[in-house]
C-alpha cells in the first residue's frame, strides 16, 4: 500500500511540478506571445478591411429611378389619447 501512496505522491509532484514550469515559461515569453498574438489580429484585421468595400457594395441595393406620388394624410388619427387626461 505505501508503494501506490509513494506513486501518487510522485504522479502529483511531476503534475505540480509541470504546471509551475508551464506558468513560469508563459509568464517569461509573455512579451513575445503578445507581440506575435498583436500580429496576427493586425494581418486578420487587414484583410477583413480589404474586403469590406466589396461586400458593402453587394449588399446595398440600387436605388430607384422613378418613385410613387406623395402619400396623403389621414383623415382621423384613430384611437389618440387625450392631452387632457
């Protein structure tokens, strides 16, 4: 039984041990990390710009040459509220 509590112990020392390194090797290239993540949002950024003005002119509509005569106005408004309630 002390044989599976010592290799527990171990497993979860290599464990511990592991994401300390991986926290201290983020934590020191964090610059680096930052510098190549700001570059790629920045060439992803550029080519979403580039293709902006085309989708903008496929997606607006053309607008009409002639258009229909002037709507008139009610004659009754409906069911309005009185100012005076």
């Amino acid at each position: 039984m002390q044989k599976v509590i010592n290799v527990l112990a171990l497993l979860s020392f290599v464990g511990t041990a592991g994401i300390v390194g991986g926290g201290a090797a983020v934590y020191l290239n964090k610059d680096s990390i930052i510098e190549n993540v700001k570059g790629q949002v920045a060439a992803a950024a550029e080519a979403i710009a580039g293709q902006l003005p085309g989708m903008m002119d496929a997606a607006m509509p053309e607008l009409p040459s002639v258009t229909g005569g002037a709507i008139g106005m009610p004659s009754t408004t409906g069911g309005a509220i009185p100012f005076g309630m």
